[in-house]
C-alpha cells in the first residue's frame, strides 16, 4: 500500500531527530573531545590545538610553520614538550593563542624561518581564552575510524619512542635526491618580496614575546637550518635581517649546531625524519647549556 | 597555457542555510492561492534574486543573453533561414567570449586594449552556469521555432533562468520544459518523490564528495609530488567517485526542487560507473548534455548515416566540442578527444561482444570504468603539464620521503554509497523494506547533516 505524503515526510523527519537526538547522547556520553583523524592540514592544525587546549600546560611549546612542524615530540627526551607549529601557518598564530590562555608554558621556541603569512584569525578566536572547542556532535565516521586508529596504532610509550629514536640515528643520512623539488624551492624563494609581512609579524612577535616575559615565560627564537642553496636565497636573507634587527639581543636568540653535513631536506626546506631528530638534540642541547629546560 | 580557471560562487550554495531559507520562502508564497496568477512571474523574480546574489553585476548580462535571444527568436517565426542560426550564433559568441577570452588576455593586467567599455567586458569573471543557459537559449531557437507562434517573454525566461536548473543543470529541452508552464497546485506536487531526490542529493554531496574532496586535495599540484604511486591510483579512482556524488548529487537536488514547483527535469545520471560500453557510459552519465550534443550537433553533422569514416569524424568532432565546452584548456579538449577516440575504436567492435556472457560483460564494465577514471585526471588538473605528470607519476615508483598518510579505510567507508548504488543493493532495499523506506531517508539526512565534509563548490559550478 503506497503512504501518504504527510505520513511518509513525517516519519522520516522523525527517524532524523531520534537519529540526531541519540547522537548527541551519545558524543555526551563518550566524550566530544575525542581525536580524530586529521586527513588534511587543518585538521591536523585542530587537533594539535584542541590537544593543547585540553591538556595541563606543557613545559616547552615550539611554535612555527612547516619547518617546525616535521620537529616531532616523540624525538624530545625532555617530558612535556608540544609543538604547536602549523604547517601552512604563521607562528603568531599559535603565539597569540598561547597569550591569550590563563596558564602560559615555562619556555617558548619561536620559529622564525617563514614569517610571511598572515596569523588565522578564525584559530585564535576559537582557541583563546578558556573558551569551549569541543563539538556538540561528533562525525560518526571519523569517530569510528579514530577509535580503529587509536587501538591499532597507539602513541608510542617512552621506552618504544627511545628506541624509535635510535634507530633513525644509527642509519646513514638519506640519499634522496632532492634537486627537481629544492631547485623549485630556490626558484619561488627568490621570487616574492617578503619584507612587507615579515616587517609586520616580527613586530606582533615582539610584542608578544614582551607579554609573555612578563608572565614569568622564556621566550627564544629560533632559526632552523634550511638547505645551502636556500639559505643564500633572498628570502631568507631579507627574514634574517629582519629579525635580527627586530631582535638584538643574544639572550632572546637559542643558537643551535647540529650536524650540518648529515642534515637532509625532503625539498630544501623540510628536514627529513632523521635530520629533525639531530635537529631536535641540538635544540635540547642547547636548552641544557642554558640551564632552562628543566629548571622548575 | 593560460587557464580560465574556476569561477567563484559568491552566491547562494545549494548546501547554504540560507538557500534553504529561500527556498521555503519562495515555495510559500508560490502556493499562496492570491499569488496563483503569478507564478511564473515569481520564479522567475526568484531565479533573479538567486542568480544576483552571487554575481549581480554580471545580472545584465543574463538580461542580455535572454532578451538577445527573445528577439531573434520572434524575428525567427517571420523569417527561420536567418534569425535562427543568428541566435545560435549570438549565443556561442557570448559563450565564447567569456570562456576563452583569457586564453588570449591577461584580464588582471592594468592595461587591456585601453577602450573603457571593452575592458570593462574583459575584466568580467566567467558567468557562473553561462555553458547552462546558453544551450538552453539554443534548444529555445531550434525546438520552437517549429511552432506556430512564439512563446511569451515570461516563459522563456522562466525556462532559461529556473533557478534549480540555472547553475549546472540538467539541460532541459525546451520541447519538455515549455510545455510544462502552467497553473500548479500544492495537492498536485510529488512531495515524497521530491523528497526522496533532495536527500539523496544532498546525501551525496555532503557526505560522499564533500568527504571524498578533502582526501583527494593531494591531487592538486605540488602535493601530488608527495604521494606514493599506490596513492596516486587510489586518489584517482576517489576522484572518479567523487566527480559522480558531486554531479548526481546536484541534479538530484535541481529534479527535486523542480518536482517541488511542479516542474519535471530530465534525469542526468543512470548509474553510469556500470556501463559496458564508452557509447552506453554517455547514455547514463551526464545524460542530458550527451542528449543535447547527440541532438543539436551530431545529428544535423550527419550522424551515422554518412558511413563509418564520416561517423567517426562526428564523434570526434562531438566530444571534442564537449569537452571544450567544459572550459579553455588543453586537458579539456584533450578529455573529449580521448573519449570520442575510445567511441571510435570500440564502435566496430560492440556487435560481437553484445551476445557475449555475463563475465565478459563485467570485465567490459571493468575496462570502461578504469578508462573513464584515467580520463578524469584531466579534469582534476585542467593544467596539462600537471595532469600529465600525475598520469607519469602513476607508473613510477617513488622514494619521496615522509609521504601524506592517507585513511584507507575512511576513504572506503566515504566511497561506499556509490557502490552500493551501482551494484543495486539500494533497490534492492528498495522493494524489500518498503515499509522503512521513510526511516533509511531519513537516516540519510541524519548522516549527511552529522558526517558533512568541509564545504566545497559543486564541481560543475565552475563550467
């Protein structure tokens, strides 16, 4: 027997709200926080941030773009280290974020490589303060995938981590050949004036870091080693000026040296896997020479 | 090569709150009993207002392209030899104009050719829906100007600038369209019909191509670099799915909205990822085009009644058109030209396979689906150095390091509709549970709503 019109679109919009409704119990009830994966860069982006956001503060917060972003945490030795760097972003985003919440981190390391791009308004808005990021409903999908995820791949634990750590260490440095990518990278980082927007972050940056200080932080910034060929380019010429004439002062400057023969890059620009990991021990290296990292 | 590139929709998105809102707003008041005599006026103030609010300066050029060819259809009915090819012919220079004019100049440089008005027209972004309404206005002049008297102005704008059909379709023929103008009545729509289309339309594009878009963005170029060789593959036969959800989805939103204004618009879709042959795939995809090129070009080309060289010569030349049609790019043309040769060379061949077996017409299905995915590369990368160097990169094994992780099991379960559809467990379902008919659509508007991908564009907004 064919339904009638009223019958039918009613009994569907019902089937939809009793849908919803035990949908949203259900994200309720299993929690709205719950990870999932990040199948593009934003997503990405919002996971590290709600991570952040949900968790107590860590000690050291890297922030950045790209080029800090391949700085895992699991290649930390210290405990309580996040990177909060965004890859496609600007490091005044995650900065300006970080001010804005009530507890702020002991130490700060600011990339300053790639300071060309415009903070994200939309991240820091939803990310400040003590406001709510979590969802009402949860993506089905996604949720189900995420839990998969999570069973069949768990966070490695310190001592799986450690051993990660070392086998990237005891192979030789990779022998890929980057030319066609670094030589593109060369070709667009010799293009483009960057002064203009670069001028303008490094003065946010300045004044953030000043808000910080004054909150008991340590901020320092950072330069992480791009290829030769890149680092002569204009860009990063015209960025290094800058910021050294934005900042002067040695004690806001972390001086890193890693192995710079044994450092490789995917395209001149991202270190590889195991280059990020030296990079990482000169970073901590540093931060011991200082005394800071694991100050109380 | 200059690439004319996608046209921004700032206007009303099909999956928008407030296209939504609109579109109650306008069905509200078509029904009202003291706005019955006015309700081809009323949609076609609708169809205005939905068009301009994404692109209102570019309002008078639609006034224009309907009004042109208003004239020369009325001057038509008193003298057909002349004014029916001059309107056909008014109507492909304005698409032409706007298509191609960037493949000859730069419309962002300061200085074009220095004459106000004419920069003015050349710093036009491209019409959104402009390759719709201009084979709408050419079906106009060649359908009714059979007919014994012309129609009324109110009626050809109606049928040019419906506003579900106005951005991407379905080209409707005006043989089927005009016809249908007359009084409606609320008792008369097909409410569950017209319900069953939107949300399945909007299922499809929220969930499947919305979804599938996100995966597929390492497509685009330089990310397509980072990929490994097993990702290209996978990526291109997601975007295949993709392109279908996203297409399906709109026109079948477009047939339900004009189910729900009284109006029937042609089905573009027939599950075509099952076709056995290249000629069956163009009966079921996108079927209203390949029904308006067959009837509009190929035919009055001569078809296949002039032999099979001259027949293969109008396919050539068909789909060729057809992809041009799609946009000013190389990748474009070079689509259509594969697919008419693959029409070609499979031509002799379709009398022996008919009567072949049901395995043999699965591994046709097979080959037809691999080959129509491929071809999709080129509309993905309309740019033909990239497309050609993802194809390249499909065939060579790569040690690019630190490849993007893609979600294999979420890229199926985002692909699984299609499927499903296609291999007809959906009617299946369909004539078994009847009863919970209702309840599975409205499980699907539920998911759809919870499992929307990041807002994108339809695809063939861009054409």
């Amino acid at each position: 027997m064919q339904d009638s019109a009223p019958s039918w679109l009613v009994r569907c919009a019902v089937a939809s709200a009793a849908l919803l409704l035990a949908w949203y119990l259900a994200t309720a009830r299993f929690g709205p926080a719950l990870q999932q994966p990040a199948v593009t860069t934003r997503d990405g982006s919002l996971i590290t941030l709600n991570r952040y956001a949900r968790e107590p503060t860590p000690d050291v917060v890297l922030v950045g773009s790209s080029v800090m972003w391949r700085l895992k945490e699991e290649y930390f030795s210290l405990p309580r280290v996040r990177n909060l760097a965004l890859a496609g972003g600007s490091p005044v985003t995650s900065l300006e974020i970080l001010t804005k919440r009530r507890n702020l981190p002991k130490i700060i390391l600011i990339e300053t490589n790639v300071l060309t791009r415009t903070p994200n308004a939309a991240l820091i808005e939803k990310f400040s303060s003590g406001m709510s990021t979590e969802t009402l409903l949860l993506r089905p999908v996604r949720a189900a995938v995420a839990a998969y995820e999570t069973w069949n791949h768990a966070a490695p634990d310190p001592a799986q981590a450690r051993a990660e750590r070392d086998r990237l260490l005891s192979q030789p440095p990779s022998t890929f050949d980057n030319k066609v990518y670094l030589d593109r990278a060369v070709e667009q980082m010799n293009g483009d004036d960057p002064t203009a927007p670069t001028r303008a972050n490094a003065a946010l940056i300045g004044t953030l870091i000043d808000d910080m200080q004054r909150r008991g932080t340590r901020a320092f910034l950072i330069h992480i080693p791009f290829a030769p060929k890149i680092e002569d380019s204009r860009f990063v010429r015209t960025t290094r000026q800058i910021v050294h004439e934005a900042f002067p002062a040695p004690a806001l400057w972390l001086p890193i040296n890693p192995p710079m023969g044994e450092l490789r890059w995917d395209d001149g620009v991202h270190l590889d896997e195991r280059s990020s990991l030296l990079v990482v021990r000169a970073i901590e290296s540093s931060l011991a020479e200082r005394g800071d990292a694991r100050r109380p | 090569m200059v690439h004319a590139g996608p046209a921004k929709w700032g206007g009303m998105a099909f999956t928008s709150f407030h296209f939504g809102a609109f579109v109650a707003v306008v069905l509200g008041a078509y029904y009202l009993p003291p706005l019955r005599r006015f309700q081809v006026q009323l949609l076609v103030l609708a169809s205005v207002f939905f068009y301009g609010f994404g692109q209102p300066e570019l309002l008078p050029l639609l006034l224009v392209a309907v009004l042109g060819t208003y004239l020369c259809l009325v001057l038509a009915f008193e003298n057909r030899a002349p004014w029916m090819p001059a309107g056909i012919v008014f109507n492909l220079s304005l698409l032409a104009f706007f298509k191609y004019k960037l493949l000859f100049v730069d419309a962002a440089s300061a200085q074009l050719t220095g004459v106000a008005p004419v920069d003015f027209l050349l710093r036009l972004p491209l019409p959104i829906g402009i390759s719709f309404f201009v084979f709408h206005n050419i079906s106009l002049l060649v359908d009714l100007t059979r007919e014994k008297r012309p129609p009324r102005l109110r009626d050809v704008f109606l049928y040019i600038i419906f506003f579900p059909q106005l951005v991407s379709g379905p080209i409707t023929r005006a043989a089927q369209f005009m016809p249908q103008i007359a009084p409606k009545r609320l008792g008369d729509v097909a409410f569950v019909e017209a319900a069953k289309w939107i949300l399945t339309g909007y299922f499809f594009k929220l969930y499947v191509a919305n979804n599938l878009n996100e995966i597929t963005a390492y497509m685009d170029y330089p990310l397509y670099e980072t990929l490994r060789t097993q990702d290209r593959w996978l990526l291109v036969f997601l975007y295949s799915y993709q392109i279908y959800a996203d297409f399906f989805g709109y026109s079948a939103i477009a047939l339900g909205l004009g189910l729900l204004f009284g109006y029937r618009l042609p089905v573009n879709f027939n599950l075509p990822y099952i076709s056995a042959s290249f000629s069956e795939f163009w009966t079921r995809w996108h079927i209203s085009l390949s029904s308006w090129l067959k009837t509009y070009l190929y035919v009055p080309l001569g078809g296949n009644r002039k032999g099979p060289v001259r027949t293969g010569l109008n396919l050539m030349i068909v789909m060729t058109l057809g992809g041009l049609w799609h946009g000013a790019s190389l990748s474009y043309a070079l689509w259509g030209m594969l697919h008419g040769l693959l029409l070609v060379i499979e031509r002799p061949f379709l009398k022996h396979l008919e009567d072949a077996g049901p395995l043999v017409r699965i591994v046709r299905m097979g080959v037809v689906f691999l080959c129509v995915t491929m071809l999709w590369i080129f509309f993905k990368l309309p740019n033909f150095d990239h497309a050609t160097a993802y194809l390249k990169g499909m065939f060579i094994a790569t040690d690019m390091p630190n490849p993007p992780k893609l979600f294999y099991n979420l890229a199926l379960l985002y692909t699984l509709p299609v499927i499903i559809q296609h291999v007809s467990i959906g009617a299946l379902i369909e004539r078994r549970l009847r009863r919970w008919e209702p309840y599975l659509y409205g499980a699907l508007a539920a998911l759809a709503f919870l499992e929307a991908g990041p807002d994108s564009a339809f695809i063939y907004f861009q054409f």
